[in-house]
C-alpha cells in the first residue's frame, strides 16, 4: 500500500498566491495523537460523568415517585414542600446530564422524553391544561399514559402540575395522582437509560470498544469527537436557548416566560448545572484538560478551564431568578457579558480544543453528498 | 478577466506557514488549467472559477452552499446546483459571471444538487424529490425557453443524487441512494431500515425506465450516491449506513450489463471510513480515482477489473476531475487545489480561508 505519509495536503493557512510549483505539504499533525488516549479519554468521561450523571437520575426519579406516593396518600401541608424539594433534585439530576447529547438519549423519542423544552408553539401547555380540566383519567396509569405526548410525560408537565396555581395541590387528587404517574414514568425511562448504557453489549461497550470498530462508532477518534460535540452541544444549548432567546435582541423583547424552569424559579440553577458538567468534562482524570496537557496544549486546557470558571462564577453572583433578570435594566450589561462569555467558550472548545486534539470534522465529511 | 474583491485581498494577506518543513518533489510543471467548484468562504457560498496558479477568475455568490457544477456543451455557461435539500439552480455566464437565470425547484420539490444536459445542450435534467411521496424524479427543462421546467419523470428509486449521461448520448444514469428525506426533518435518514439503493437507466427523451441494477440484498445499507461515466462503463462511489464495525467497500463498477463491486483490501477500507464523496475516470479510462473525505484520501483503482492500486493522504479531499494528461486528476482538498497521478501529487494552490466543496469541474 502506498506510504499514507506519503503526501498530505494540510489544512493550515496560506494566502491565496502562487505556492510555487512542485510543492507537496507536509504531513499534518492529525492522527499523531495515540488512539489509546482517546480511549482513555472516552472511557474516564463514561464511567466518571455519564454513568454517575444517569445513575442519580434513576435514584432521584425513585426517591421523587416515592416522595409523592407518602404525599398523595396522606396531603399535608409539611409535605408539599418536600414533594416540591424533591422535585428540584430530579431536575438537578436531570440538568447534570443534559449535556450527555448521544447514545441511547438519542433514541426516539430522544431527550424531549424527559423534558419537552422550549415548547415554542405551546402547544404541549395545551395539551397539559386539556389533561388537567377534563381530568382525562388516561393519564393515571402507566401502560396509557407511556403512549401519550411527551408533552404530558415529562419533568415539564410535572413542574407545572407542582408549581403552577396554587400551593394546594393537596386539595386536588386527580393533579396528585397524575404527578404521581408521571414521576413513576420518569423512573423507568431513567432505569431504561441507565441500562441502555451499563446492559450486556450497552452502549458502554459501544465506547470503551470503539477503536475495533463498534455498532455506534467507526473508531476511537470518533467516539472521542461525539463527547467534544457533546460538550460544544451543551454550550449551545445554554448560550441560545436559556439565555438568547428569553433576552430577546433588547430589553423590549424580552420573554421571561421564554426562561427554562420559570415556574419553579430554577433558570440559572440548571445553567450552572448544565455548565457543571461540561467542566467535568474537562477536568476529571483523563478528561480533555488532561490530554490536551498530555498533547502539549496546556495553553488551551487552562484558557477553557479559566472561562468556563468565570462563567460559573457569573452565574453564581446574580441574585434574581433569570426571569426577573432578563426585564432588569441594570442586568442587562451582566447577561450580555455572560452571553460573550459564552461565544467565546463554544468557539474555544468548537474550535481550538477540537483542532489541538485533532478532531475537526472536515468540511466535506458530511454524509449524504 | 477581472480581478475580483476577494483576489486582491488575498493578494494582500500574510502568508504564515505554521507546518513543518515543506518536502519537494519532482515533476514536470503543468499548464494552467481552469476548474470551478463551488466553496465557503467565511460566512459566504461561492461558485468560483480558478486556475492551477491560483489565480480567480469568477467568484459568484450564492444564495446558498452549492454542490455540482454543470457546464454547458457549448462552454458558454454553468449550471451551479444548490445542495440538498436547497432549492436554487444558478446559469451563470462563463465570460462575465452575470447570472443569467434563477431555477426554482417547482413547489412540493427540491434539487438533490446534481444534473446534466443533453449533448445538444437543449435539455437540462435535475435529480430532484418529491417529497410529500418520498419518490425519486427527474427534472427536465427547456433550455431555450430560460430553462422552464416542461415536467418530471420517475428516477426509479429514492433519494437520486448524481445522474450522467452514458456514452450513447440518450440513457440517464441516476444514482438513488434509497435514503428518503424530507425538509421538514433536514437530512435526517427516515428509512435506514427499507432502504434499496439502485443504479437505473432511463430513456431521456421518453423519461422510460430500462433498468434497475442494485448492489444486491446482503448491500442494501451501501448507498449509491456518485456517478462517472467511463468509455466502457460507469464507476460508482457509494457509502454505507450500516453499523459502523463494518468496513464496506466503496466502488462499483458498471460495465456489460453488470454492477459489482470492487474487491477491496481491508487496510484501505478501513482508511476510507465507509465514506467516498466524488468519483472520476482519467482521460484514458484505464484508471478511477475516489475520494474519501472522511479518510482523508483519494484511492485508485483499476477501471478493468476494480483492483485497488494505491491511495494519497490529503486532509478533507473531495472535489475530483480529470486533466487531459492520461492518469492525471485535480483535486481539492480543504483549502487547497492540487494534481495527483497515482505516483505522484503537486500541490498546485492554496485559498485563504477557502473550504473547498464536494465537487469539482474542468472549464475549458
């Protein structure tokens, strides 16, 4: 076979002149970062953030089932409260492992399964509120209500059912029983998902067996990537949807109903959380700060680290729920910064991370043309 | 000729080279050739027209990224085609870069990014989906009439990509890939699990299907997607949907009534990713070059028997077409334009900023 160094055209920057005749570039540095760190790699974020991220989920979700289950048998007002706690701790499970964005998630219905958000029609509001004032008892028992929209499955539906209206939700056993049911829902999708990763020839397997070649996964490079694309996913995700798009482009267009979680007054708790996890991500043993250093782009690992710091620390500081924020005058310089921030990380990890490692998926590679 | 904009900043840009140390090899120095591809710049699509020393001559904005280039057989115009599912089909003038007409995709349709003409450049055929159906057609249009559309008619199968005229003058070869889409879902693949990819023949003139040559049962996931047609027969690029353990081979020929696939080693296999992007005969028809952007390669093959004969590392490698020399083709590859033989390999340019797309065209 001929030499695959034999030529290689790279991809570094020229001006558009005359390169001069007969010239052959030299080999890139792509493909000199041993296979076996990126297994390293995707084998540390696995067992250190995923499997952990999925697991609480399913604890959390069993811990909240149970939790309405002694609410709704016996209502109290001390009760209430712990439901509603114990709701916020699914959705921190939840919003830890947001940032998760392939593998078995992805599966059909994908993550909208455990929250359909932004509902940017409405149109899973409706079909919550329709449920709620007909009492449409179809959704009280698993086998119906597994069927039904996401909509009305999912942490979304839960949160409305717990925080909209009024604090008595004690008084009403229908929006009890539903609670209820969805909670219990989440509970086997979650049990689901964890088993999808840990189960026989999982989704685990697919990961750490990448470089033979897996169902999932061409080699390791490229489950290495789906964890980098993950990560700039989740930046995205943040940037656009949590904070841009209830901004609006000036005050006057901001939406405080577009915040995530607005009901329950968590909008910056899941960004933080969301963030948490990219900064895992990159920080634990092995993970992308520890093979950039070990590339020699420490430069790089500690740039990322430090913004992705400041960031958190920014998001710390506010002392109003994002809904508030966004109508706040005086925020608004604040959330813009973070908004800047926040390009300026996804363009990092996007960009410089993914060309430092070697993993930028080139122009062409795009299937289906 | 005119210098346009983007030349002369380059012109003016720094040039840094952040490599190691440049090899030189030797070889004789070419002619200017001319090529168009379409390409990103910045922000911005283009359809350009360049040649081997780097100099632009047409650099056309597009509405959108764009995929083939078609040129007329008079040498007078191109048509560039939008990438699927886009709707857009520029005729743009080869001597003054005017656009002369605007297709549209018909309403309930969209172009797949490839066509041809007639050889009396009369008739221009788009590959195209209907997607209300999901069915594969055929766009013909009348070019005299500013390319009105005079009707569709079936491509045979689903998802038709590139499609070429055969040595006869008169049978369309399409390329389905058998991967249905629909722009509500972008390029989500709504039916991996049925799909049947094909290599039809059609009638151009009475739009008749002769036939439906597949890969056979145990190759449905190999999606045929790219076409060349060679004095003997046609190459076909193609590439697979199937579990990613799997290392398939990518290259079928078309030749006596036949469609089989090249025997492919298992290194190079596993090289190219399960993934060709462009495929082209040299000028003789002895040699097929393919390439595989996601392997970061092109390979060559013999046209004869499909034996592999060797490949070149060229980092997101795609657009591919012979130069008149036998054995030769041009390429591009990232930012880069270049000529390779299956010895050797020059690089010819390199465009500041430039992502070069999948396809490439010599202009004469």
């Amino acid at each position: 076979m001929r030499s695959l160094k034999a030529f290689k055209a790279a991809s570094h920057q020229l001006s558009c002149t005359l390169l001069g005749m007969m010239l052959t570039v030299a080999p890139a540095a792509a493909d000199q970062i041993e296979g076996t760190r990126f297994t390293a790699l995707s084998t540390a974020l696995t067992d250190q953030v995923v499997l952990p991220a999925y697991e609480n989920l399913l604890d959390e979700t069993t811990a909240l089932t149970a939790s309405l289950g002694a609410y709704c048998t016996a209502p109290s007002n001390d009760t209430v409260d712990a439901v509603r706690d114990q709701f916020h701790l699914t959705m921190d499970a939840w919003q830890r492992a947001q940032p998760i964005q392939f593998g078995p998630i992805i599966d059909a219905p994908g993550p909208a399964r455990f929250q359909f958000w932004p509902d940017k029609r409405g149109t899973g509001q409706r079909q919550l509120r329709r449920v709620l004032t007909t009492q449409d008892q179809s959704v009280l028992v698993e086998e119906t209500l597994g069927r039904k929209s996401v909509a009305l499955t999912d942490l979304q539906a839960l949160e409305y059912v717990l925080f909209e209206t009024s604090d008595r939700i004690t008084d009403d056993d229908f929006k009890c029983r539903y609670a209820l049911a969805i909670a219990e829902h989440q509970r086997v999708l979650a049990a689901n998902l964890l088993q999808a990763w840990t189960g026989s020839d999982g989704y685990r397997t697919q990961v750490v067996n990448a470089a033979n070649g897996t169902d999932a996964f061409f080699d390791e490079r490229e489950a290495a990537s789906a964890f980098l694309n993950s990560m700039a996913g989740a930046i995205d995700v943040v940037r656009l949807q949590k904070l841009d798009r209830p901004m609006g482009l000036t005050i006057t267009g901001a939406r405080p109903k577009r915040t995530e979680s607005w009901r329950s007054a968590r909008s910056l708790r899941n960004i933080s959380l969301n963030l948490q996890t990219v900064q895992q991500f990159l920080t634990i043993d092995d993970g992308f700060g520890d093979l950039l250093k070990a590339t020699g782009k420490e430069e790089t690992a500690q740039a990322t680290n430090e913004l992705l710091s400041s960031i958190l620390s920014d998001v710390a500081a506010f002392d109003q729920p994002l809904s508030a924020l966004v109508e706040d005058a005086d925020a608004r310089t604040d959330l813009e910064s973070l908004l800047s921030k926040l390009r300026s990380l996804q363009s990092l990890v996007r960009e410089q991370v993914a060309q430092d490692l070697t993993l930028v998926p080139g122009f062409n590679a795009t299937d289906g043309d | 000729m005119t210098l346009s904009r983007r030349n002369i900043l380059c012109m003016g840009g720094a040039t840094t080279l952040t490599t190691t140390p440049i090899p030189i090899i030797a070889g004789a120095s070419a002619p200017r050739a001319r090529w168009m591809g379409c390409r990103q710049v910045g922000e911005t699509h283009y359809a350009t027209l360049f040649d081997t020393a780097g100099t632009i001559h047409l650099d056309v904005p597009l509405p959108g990224r764009g995929h083939d280039i078609v040129p007329a057989p008079d040498g007078q115009s191109v048509v560039v085609m939008a990438r699927r599912p886009d709707t857009f089909a520029l005729v743009i003038n080869l001597s003054t870069g005017e656009t002369h007409h605007q297709l549209n995709a018909s309403p309930g349709h969209h172009f797949y990014g490839h066509g041809c003409f007639s050889p009396d450049g009369n008739w221009f055929y788009t590959t195209e989906n209907h997607y209300e159906t999901g069915a594969g057609v055929i766009g013909v249009r009348n070019v005299a009439q500013s390319y009105k559309l005079e009707g569709h008619f079936s491509s045979g199968g689903i998802g038709p990509h590139e499609l070429v005229l055969m040595a006869d003058g008169e049978t369309l070869a399409i390329a389905n890939g058998g991967i249905q889409t629909h722009p509500d879902t972008g390029r989500t693949k709504l039916n991996l699990d049925t799909m049947r990819p094909s290599l039809t023949t059609v009638d151009r003139t009475t739009g008749r299907l002769e036939a439906i040559h597949t890969l056979g049962p145990e190759h449905q996931l190999l999606s045929i997607r790219h076409l060349a047609a060679g004095p003997q027969g046609l190459a076909l690029a193609l590439q697979y949907e199937g579990p990613k353990r799997h290392r398939a081979p990518l290259l079928a020929l078309y030749q006596n009534g036949e469609l089989n696939l090249a025997e492919t080693p298992a290194p190079i296999a596993k090289a190219m990713r399960n993934y060709a992007g462009s495929v082209s005969y040299d000028t003789s028809g002895e040699l097929v070059a393919l390439t595989c952007p996601r392997g970061n390669l092109v390979s060559f093959w013999s046209s004869h028997d499909g034996s592999y004969l060797g490949f070149h590392t060229a980092r997101d490698v795609c657009g591919i077409v012979a130069l008149e020399q036998p054995g030769t083709f041009g390429l591009t590859a990232g930012s880069l334009a270049f000529q390779a033989t299956l010895e050797t390999t020059r690089t010819s340019a390199q465009f500041a900023e430039t992502q070069w797309d999948n396809h490439l065209v010599a202009i004469a």
